[in-house]
C-alpha cells in the first residue's frame, strides 16, 4: 500500500527552498551456483610386468586447481598394502578407496586424487606398488585423468565402497548407490580387472539403476591380464544415482569399481543491506569462489527483468580477479518497477553461471516531483511562510534544502 505524506514548516522568506526524496534498502543474500566440470587433456596410462614401479604422465594441460584421479590395479603376491605416489610437489595424494579383488588380497584397486597446487606440479610421477618395500609387481597399471572446474575445499562430493565379488566367475561387477548433495556433479565409475588366465577382457556397458547409462571414455589393456576402464555421466539435479552395473565381455576376473561424484567449484553471494531499491541505487555484492579462476577471469553482478528472468540479464557490476571479493554495482536507471527482480553472480574462466538470489526484489518507479504549495516572497523580506510538499509513498522521506542545488539542509 502506497501513502500519501505531507509535511508543513514555516521558515524566513530569505531562503529558496529545495526538497529531495530518499530511499533505505536491503538485497536478500544470494544463493550458491555451480560451474561446469571439464576434463583436461586425454587418460595418461602405463602398465608393466615384474616392476618395483611405474612412471605415468600427467595429462597435457593440467594446471594450478586442477584435480587429479589416479586408479592403480596390480598383483603382488604376499603383499597387502596400498599402492602410493612418490610426490612431494604441492598437496598430498589421497587414497580415495583400496582393496582386495575377487577374494584374494594379492590382487589389488587403488583410486587416488590430488589438488594440483603448486606452478612446479611434476609432469610425471612414479607409482610404487608397496610401501615399506619394494618387490616386483607381477603386473600393475596405471591411468591417470585430470578434471577443471572442481571445488577445490572439497573435490569428491560423496564415493561409494569398493566394491568387489568375491570369486572370479561372472561378468558384472555392482558399485553401490550415491546419493550427491550439489547440483551438477560429474558421476565418475572406475573399474579394474585382472584375469586369472592370459588375455583381457574389455568392459561392455556402464550403468546405474536411476541416473541411467554412462558413456564411456576409457577402456584400455595393460600387460598381459590387467586392464582399467572409466565412464561418466553429467547429474544435473543433486539425487540418488541407484546402484550401478558395470559388464565385462567375459568371466574369470578378479575386478572391482568405484562410483564417485566430483563436486562443482561454486560462487556464493553473501549479505547486502535491503531491498526495496531507488533506480540508481550503489550496491556492494560481496562473494566467494571455491574454484580457481584463471588470469583474466572477470566476476559479473547480473540483474534479472521485472518478472525475474534472466533471458537478458542487465550487468550491474563487473570485478576482475580470481579470489573472493566484492563487485561495486549500480542499479541502473529506466528501470522497470517490479517486486519480483532477482540478482545473480557469473565468472567467466571458468564459465560459472550463478541461481538466482532465490528471493524477489522490489525496485521502484522513479521519483515524480513532489507538490510544492506556498507564496513567493521578496528576497530580504521578513514575512513569514508555510510551505507544504505531498505524494511520497510508504519509506519515501522529505528533505527541504535552502537553494535548488546544494544548500543547507533544513529539515
């Protein structure tokens, strides 16, 4: 409900009189957004029969806030331990899962990731399949993949078991169900088999009972009996994926899998002080990234139309860098009024499309000239003077002024 306010003052008539309207505003605080996971560069692999190690090349192209997933199989009689990465650049390797394959502990799946952090991150690194001691691998392989924009704080939003069976007959192999709690992860399922008998088989079809089938991007042997394969599937909605199914072209494997989802870099728009808004009006839109930005990046306040889309959004303000900040923004002016406008935050290397604040914002119209009634005085006159000024609505609040531009503030 608009109303009207009037106010009346008697002052000297050697004074010319001015009045500005003002307006007290706060922005609902934004919601967290996501950006779009990309691999970078191809799956780097190396394989070996009787090694103590082996070397795999980064992929081409990886750099400074880029996640590494490495997935080990091998076979070393007698030995139980983890595989490792002999690395000391930037952040450490974490084992993600490891075990046992098929009921034989000799037979083993590692899956590790690192945050690449460091500018002197090595191109390479060397994978050694014990810790403590060094014997021969009877087979081991390795594959190495790289993916961008991933929050960084927290790569791996949720994982599943190993999972693994128990004897070497059959063709399937069954990770269990996840259920992520963002938007837009990427589904990764990695898988290892090592055959009982000379050869390899390859693996036929990935799929999950709810999020549906994955496409595959790796299927590849190793020496002899080994081999590593990976599929992945975009979810743009955070739910349960249902247990997974994963076919190999034959039996007589030891074999198991992992289903993970990796979690998005994110912007999150904190506290502005309060709508509704004056066309015109300075805001500071303060925001943080759990992403790395690239040199160049540019963080864009955009300003959605009166009924809250964003087909043509308005940019209201603009901040290069690539860390958290604030970006100085203006709403501009010949704006619609409306009580349903939404703000949101984008970046763009890499691309992060921002939701909306998730709360209608009033703008409103502009300003109409206030009514003035009162008499013309003589300058110098000594006659006293009522003046009156009507038609501001609801948080709309009068100030008389002694001159048309600057002057003194009176009332």
């Amino acid at each position: 409900m608009c109303k009207n306010k009037s106010y009346k003052k008697t002052y000297m008539p050697n004074y010319l009189l001015r009045i500005s309207v003002g307006l007290f505003f706060t922005l609902i605080p934004l919601f967290t957004t996501f950006a779009q996971i990309t691999q970078v560069g191809a799956v780097t692999n190396a394989s070996g029969a009787n090694v103590q190690t082996l070397t795999v090349n980064k992929p081409t192209g990886a750099v400074i806030g880029d996640v590494l997933i490495m997935t080990v199989i091998k076979h070393v009689t007698g030995n139980t331990d983890n595989s490792w990465v002999n690395d000391n650049a930037g952040s450490a390797w974490t084992t993600l899962v490891s075990g046992g394959l098929g009921g034989n502990n000799n037979y083993r799946l590692t899956v590790l990731y690192k945050v690449i952090s460091v500018d002197w991150e090595p191109t390479s690194y060397t994978v050694i399949p014990t810790a403590g001691w060094n014997p021969n691998a009877t087979y081991m392989q390795v594959s190495l993949m790289a993916y961008r924009g991933i929050n960084i704080a927290n790569p791996i939003n949720v994982f599943s078991a190993l999972a693994t069976t128990t004897t070497t007959t059959g063709t399937t192999i069954a990770p269990g169900t996840i259920t992520p709690t963002v938007n837009n992860s990427l589904l990764l399922m990695l898988s290892g088999s090592y055959r009982n008998t000379t050869g390899t088989l390859e693996f036929s079809s990935w799929t999950t009972a709810t999020a549906g089938n994955f496409i595959e991007f790796l299927d590849i042997a190793g020496e002899d009996r080994t081999r590593l394969g990976a599929a992945s599937l975009s979810l743009s909605n955070a739910s349960a994926t249902g247990n997974g199914t994963i076919t190999l072209s034959g039996d007589g494997t030891y074999r198991g899998a992992v289903l993970m989802a990796l979690a998005p870099a994110s912007i999150a728009t904190g506290s502005i002080a309060g709508s509704p808004f004056c066309q015109g009006a300075s805001v500071t839109v303060p925001f943080t990234t759990t992403g790395v930005h690239s040199s160049g990046n540019v963080f864009t306040a955009q300003l959605s139309d009166a009924t809250g889309s964003f087909s043509s959004p308005t940019t209201i303000g603009t901040l290069s860098g690539t860390t958290s900040g604030s970006i100085s923004a203006v709403l501009p002016l010949g704006l619609s009024a409306g009580t349903s406008y939404r703000i949101r935050v984008i970046s763009s290397a890499p691309s992060i499309t921002g939701r909306d604040n998730g709360s209608n914002l009033t703008i409103s119209a502009p300003l109409s000239a206030p009514t003035v009634t009162g008499a013309y005085l003589c300058v110098g006159g000594s006659t006293a003077v009522t003046l009156s000024a009507s038609g501001a609505v609801t948080g709309e609040v009068y100030k008389w002024y002694s001159a048309a531009t600057s002057g003194t503030l009176l009332k």
